[in-house]
DNA sequence: ATGATACGTGACAAATCGTAACGTATATGG
DNA sequence: CCATATACGTTACGATTTGTCACGTATCAT
C-alpha cells in the first residue's frame, strides 16, 4: 500500500518540510492569468509551472489534473456578498446587476461558463457542482429579490416567482454569453435599459 | 509550389477517382454520434474514422482540422424553417418553440453550445459566425414575432422590441443551458409555463 | 542527527493531432 | 488500350500535451 495520493495538506503542520506559502497563490493566480488569456484548451501545465515559477509536479502535487487545477483557481475567486436591500424591485436589481457589470464582461467569466457548459454537455460530475456553486446562486439572488418586492406589494403575491426567477436570469446570462462583436452597445449599457424593461414588466404584474 | 491543399471536390467532376459518395455522409453521421456520446474533448479523429468505416487520412481530405469537422456535422443538420404566423403573440411562441423543444434537450445541441461558448470566451473567429447562424438566427425569429404581435396591437407601439427579444431569447436558451440534475420539471413543460408568462408579460405592455 | 516532506530537474509512457509515403482502386481523356 | 489524376486504406512518423517517476537537494519537526 502506497501512501494517501496528492493530498491537499496545504494548512496542517505535520513532519516534513511545510509548502511554500507564496507558491498556492503563485499557481492559482498564474493559473487565472493564462485562462483570461489563451483559454483552458490551449492552457497548458507547463505554462502554469513556468509563470508561477515551480516545476511541473509541484502543481500536480496540489492538483490531480488541469481540470481541478482550473476549477480551483476560479472558485478562489468567487465571492457572493448579498445584495443590499434597497426598497424597491428596481433599485434592487440595478444593485445586484450593475456593480458587477464589469466583472462579467471579463474572460475569466466567459471561461468559466464556457468550461460549465462543456462540463454541463458532457454530464460531468462537476457540472451540477459548477452550476449550483455559481449560476444558481445568483439565479437565488433574483429570487430572493423578487420575493422581497412581492412582500412589498410590487409583485403580484399570485406571480410564479420561480418563472420569473428564470426570466430575469436568463436575459442577464444571456448578455454574457453575447459574443462581444455581436453586441450593439455595452453590456453596462444595456444591463441597464433591461433592468428598466423588467422593472417595468415585473411591476406591471400586480394589476391582476 | 504544391497542388492546392484539402481541396473541398465533393461535386466537382474532373479527372481522378471519384469521392466515394456515402463516405460523406458516413464520416458526419459518425462525428454527430460520438459528439452526443463523448463530447468535443474526447472525440477523437480515429474513432470517428473507424465508426465512418473509413481510414483517418480519409477525414483529413475533407476537413483540415477537428474543429472543421465538428463544425460541418453540426452545421449538416440546422434548418430553419419560419414559424407559422398563428394569428396571436402567444400562438406563435408556442409554435415557434414546443415543436422544437425535443430537439433543444439533445445532447448534441449543448454540445453545440458548448463549442460556441468556448470558442467565444477564446475570441476565435468562429464564434461570431456560429453566433450569427445559430443562435442570432433563433433569436431574430423571436423578434419577428414580436414585430406582429406590435403591428396587431398585441404589443404597445413604443416597446422596445429589440431588449424584449432579449428577454425572450435569454428566457429559453436559460431552460437549455441548465443541468439535467438542476432541473425541477421537463424542458418541455417548463417551457410551455415560461410561455404563458411572457406572454401574460408582454401583453401587459399595451396598457399604456 | 533523523525522518519526513517539498521542491526542481530531467526523463518517461500514453494519447492525440496532423502529415507523409506507399500500394491499390477507379474515374477521365487520348 | 494506356496514361494521368485522384480517392482510398494502411502504416508510419513527428509534435504536443498529459500525468508519473526518480533523483538530488532543501527545509521543517522531533
């Protein structure tokens, strides 16, 4: 019997010599830049070793393969904090949407999602994972704000929140996913007029 | 100076030993069953020869490179025929999207996606393309029916009909993108659901 | 000091892509 | 019929990448 295969032993001081410190960060950061740049199909574990300066089984010893190396990588980014509750539907969605304009028209993002949905069509174990950790908490977010406005009377208390939970995820995922040359104006731009659109749908609802 | 490289002769008639003509259909009927079964990653040009029956360099005289390949059986397959003018918004959304939701829920068209996403997040020069043909094309048809539905009245003269036709799109192409295991109903009665609800939405719009 | 572990270097097998060299088969044109 | 040109299958090859292994050295706990 060999002993326990790439164990993750980041924190735990057992005998040995530890893990250099800088070196996660060193790998994962190098990992995310290489992503942005070149994508995951023409990232390779050399590359990674090189920019993060460390040798090729260094980054095995932390990662079983270049699938977990790249997940990691953007799960150490991902930070949810909720959204503000600013009083009204509207002012809710601008805030949930647009301070993190930005952050979605960047390449990690379309990479991750990219990598989501090839795992997605190739029914991977990660694709649930990937979706619920990411996509459907943000489809929560929606929700949780349409629930607040329904208990504010902005919402028809008989609406299908969860329908329209759908709506307003898929119209943002949908300018993500938009190729950049096949848009008309910016994704600020026009997150912006479809948050008025909705608002103003959505609000329109209650008149039953 | 070499003879033109991976010549495309499939109907041109000059000297030479004829192009085996089932050979094409073969090796696209192969690629489109190994790209439901595997995925573009492990799709390999071998097995898509021995399943065509062919040899590998048979594959290469057709298609320069994997990707070409993949692209020219998924292409094969798309037709658009235009969704029948039913007299009513809601009529022509449940024409233009039940029929086709069986299709939606193949593996080969999140492979498609996939492969759009991906190519997309790298920049490469086919995803607008594949955008454009694909799922522009869907898109627009759904913009299309809103154009009848505003010229009947069944939609206020000044909505705006392009972000609404986000809305729709982003709406559907959501309920495709979405895990099997994430699912909490059918893709088809989801979308029978979802329908209603724009529909209900949309209509709303008039009462300005 | 000893033992255990991390690190870098270098080498390795396996898989896959895409190309090339052959011999054979099948068409056109003389 | 014969020459030419091309398609096809088989086999082999180089290049790239993945993931593993062996070795020597460095660094920690005990």
């Amino acid at each position: 019997m060999g002993r326990a295969p790439q164990a993750l032993r980041s924190s735990q001081s057992g005998p040995g010599r530890p893990r250099e410190r800088h070196v996660d960060d060193d790998i994962l950061t190098a990992t995310r830049e290489l992503l942005a740049e070149v994508g995951f199909e023409r990232l390779t574990m050399t590359d990674v070793a090189a920019r993060a300066g460390v040798g090729r089984p260094t980054v095995y010893r932390r990662y079983p393969s270049k699938e977990a190396l790249v997940a990691a990588s953007v799960e150490a980014l991902r930070r949810d904090e909720p959204a503000p509750d600013t009083g009204t539907l509207c002012g809710d969605l601008r805030a949930e949407l647009l301070p993190r304009a930005p952050a979605f028209g960047h390449p990690l993002v379309l990479q991750f999602l990219a990598m989501l949905l090839v795992s997605n069509a190739e029914r991977s174990e990660f694709a649930e994972v990937y979706w619920r950790d990411a996509v459907a908490q943000r489809r929560d977010a929606f929700g949780e704000i349409l629930v607040r406005a329904q208990a504010r009377g902005e919402l028809a208390v008989d609406a299908d929140v969860d329908l329209l939970t759908d709506v307003v995820a898929g119209t943002v995922i949908y300018q993500i996913l938009r190729p950049v040359g096949a848009r008309t104006e910016s994704l600020e731009g026009r997150l912006e007029r479809l948050i008025a659109l909705l608002c103003s749908m959505l609000g329109r609802l209650e008149r039953d």
